[in-house]
C-alpha cells in the first residue's frame, strides 16, 4: 500500500548537494534526482548524509518538461529523511529521501 500523499514523477538528471550550516563545510555531494513531488524527492548520492542533515540542492543536469507544479525545484533547501547504501553498476551510492523546507 502506497503511503505517500503527493504523486511522485520520475526524472533522471545529475544534481549537487552543499551541507548547510555556518561554515559551509564539507566536499559538495554529487548525486542524481531520480523522482520528485511537491513534498520532497528521492536522489542517489555518492556520499552518505545523516538524517536531519540539511542540504542545499542545485540541478546541474537537464530537466526538460518538469514544472513547479509537479514538483520539479532547480534549487532547493531540503532535510535528508533517511539514507542506505545500495549497489549502482560499479560503485556504491546511497538511496536517499529528502523532504522540501525551501525550494525556488
């Protein structure tokens, strides 16, 4: 049974993410945007991210026909929800959901 209150569209474009915080610190996680909502959306990441942390998120790849309304920020300031490791092909990322607190 589905638990989700907003419908989720796929989409596979590269993103960046910034821990936020006062000193900015920490090497930026690259990551792909897998599917999004007007709540959050679910990337793998290369990095691992505890959840609660807060993140800044850039779009770097393209998005095409999304919009706002399904969904869709180029930028957004979101809190990691829960993080695990899986298997991507070569390398290990982590599945990761992210709520939305800001987004434009």
């Amino acid at each position: 049974m589905e638990k989700r209150s907003n419908r989720r569209r796929l989409i596979n474009t590269s993103i960046v993410c910034n821990r936020f915080n006062s000193l900015n610190l920490g090497e930026p996680i690259d990551g792909k945007l897998k599917n999004c909502s007007s709540a959050g959306f679910y990337a793998e990441l290369k990095l691992p991210v505890k959840a609660g942390t807060i993140l800044v998120v850039r779009v770097t790849g393209r998005w095409g026909r999304y919009s706002i309304d399904e969904g869709f920020r180029s930028h957004a300031l979101a809190e990691v929800r829960w993080s695990k490791p899986i298997s991507a092909k070569v390398d290990v990322c982590y599945a990761t959901g992210l709520k939305y607190l800001m987004a434009y």
